[in-house]
C-alpha cells in the first residue's frame, strides 16, 4: 500500500497518524504538511515592513509545519514501512490532492475536524473537499483507532462488492476483521410512494433477495481471511446506515465513494456524503 498522511497538528491529524497501528506497513508513505501563509491585512502599512513582516510570518510557519511532521513521524507505529516527509506551500486540499495524483497513492490517511455545516465553516473543508476529489481511497479519521476490529460495510451494488474485494485484496489491515456487510432496501418503506403498495410476501422475497446479495461478499472476504456476515434492513439509506453505525459502533465505517448513478444521487443525495456528515465513526471512502 502507498500512503498519503496529511497532517496539521490538530488533535484529529495526531489521531490519524496513530492510525497506522492498524493499518499495514506502508510500501511507501509520504507525510505532508501544507503552510498556508495568510495575506497580509493591513496595506496602509509601508511596503519595506508588509515585506518583513510576511517573510517572518513564512518563516515561523514553515519552522512549525516542520515540527508537526517530526512530531507525525514520532508517533508512527514500529515498523511503518519507507517514510518520508514533505512541507508544501499553498492550499491544504489542493496541495494533497496533487500529491495523491503525482504519487500514484492507495490511500490518503487525514483527520476529519469537525461535523456539520458550521463547524465547516469555521475550519474550513479540507476533508470535505478531498473525499470528493481524490483520486484515490480516503481514510477519513474522527475517533482514535488502535486496531480495526469491527467493520460495517454498507454495499448497494456488484460495482461495490468489486470495489470493496479490490481494497481488501491490498491487505490494508494489520489484523483480520470481524466484518458487517450491509445491504438497505429503499422502496420497501415509503421512500419511494410505492413503498407503502408492496405486498408483505413480496417484501419478504426482497429481503431474501438483498441477504444472499449481501453473501456474495461476505463469502469473498471469508476467502481473504476475514470474518463477515451479511445484513439486509428497510429504510431510507443514509439514516439506515447512520443508525446501524449507532447500534453496533463499529471501528470503522467502510463505503465505496461514487457509488449511484446521476438519477439516484437526485432522489436520494450521496449517502457517502450525508453518512460522513451525520456520525462520528471514521470513515473510510473506497474508491472504484
């Protein structure tokens, strides 16, 4: 696997670096600080000081980037694999999502900070923004995580199931996992308005239906040493699976990003999107 750790120093970016006690020696991982130095507010100021001024502020912000990205390499795991570090100048979600680009990365591994709308604001929307541009799998982190345990994989489609088997294949993890794959039945409640005109034995058919579907990957993972068992409810996706994350708090929420089709995303919106938005378990988005 070749990794791509962002970090900032926050809480949630030292969270995530410890995430490398559960994920598997790194074939290569880059460690990358962006410095995104802020203009300089007052332009009464004499140009000779706007100057000095802003080459210091570059000056202690880089000295404070390099700090955080010792700091990252000293919490890694023994044994990570081939590191190296990079300071960058510019925009944190463009900066790593080039980098992720250049190096041809499985994985980019970032904290997650903050939940909701207004705390984006505050913060801004790195992991917002490259969860939905990466062009690669992201590994998104809002708890602490030693070791990944329990899994709850929500699939839609064969696309997905394919995705997911892709991305076990690399064998991410340190250890095996006792894994939930989790189909929801959307029209089987009034989701949709014949939801509500579904006789019950039809109804039954279709969760028959949707758990052998689920065994199809549990099956394909119990063959790469992993423990899964299939789970079929009815439900509203997004709201199915944030309660599911509620009941069986999982380690780690595991969903193939640009899974539906434009017609879906319009009835339903991206459920990736809305899931990381409305629960606190870390995500990881794995990319077709």
């Amino acid at each position: 696997m070749k990794y791509l750790l962002a970090v900032d120093g926050s809480d949630q970016s030292l969270d995530a670096t410890r995430a490398f006690e559960a994920l598997s020696p790194a074939e290569s991982l880059k460690i990358l600080n962006v410095v995104n130095v802020p203009g300089i507010p007052y332009p009464a100021m004499g140009a000779g000081v706007a100057k000095d001024l802003a080459t210091t502020v570059e000056l202690a912000m880089k000295e404070e980037g390099e700090r955080v990205l010792d700091q990252a390499v000293s919490l890694l795991p023994l044994h990570p694999g081939s590191v190296s570090k990079q300071l960058e100048m510019g925009t944190p979600a463009e900066s790593i999502l080039k980098l992720a680009q250049d190096e041809k990365v499985d994985l980019v591994v970032m904290g997650a900070r903050g939940l909701g709308l207004i705390r984006e604001q505050i913060f801004g929307s790195v992991s917002h923004r490259v969860m939905t541009h990466a062009p690669c799998s992201t590994l998104l982190i809002k708890q602490p995580i030693r070791k990944v345990k329990k899994v709850l994989i929500p699939i839609e489609s064969h696309e997905d199931t394919e995705a997911i088997l892709a991305f076990f294949k690399k064998n991410p993890f340190r250890e095996s996992c006792s894994i939930t794959v989790l189909h929801v039945l959307p029209m089987v409640q009034p989701v949709w308005p014949v939801g509500a005109m579904i006789p019950s034995d039809f109804r039954k058919e279709m969760i028959g239906y949707a758990e052998k579907f689920t065994q199809v990957l549990c099956i394909e993972l119990e063959r790469l040493g992993q423990q899964a068992k299939g789970l079929a409810v009815e439900g509203a996706p997004s709201a199915a699976i944030v309660e599911e994350v509620r009941k069986t708090k999982p380690d780690l929420l595991m969903m193939r990003t640009n899974s539906h089709s434009e017609v879906s995303r319009f009835f339903l919106g991206s459920v990736s999107h809305s899931v990381a938005h409305h629960t606190d378990c870390s995500l990881l988005l794995v990319q077709a």
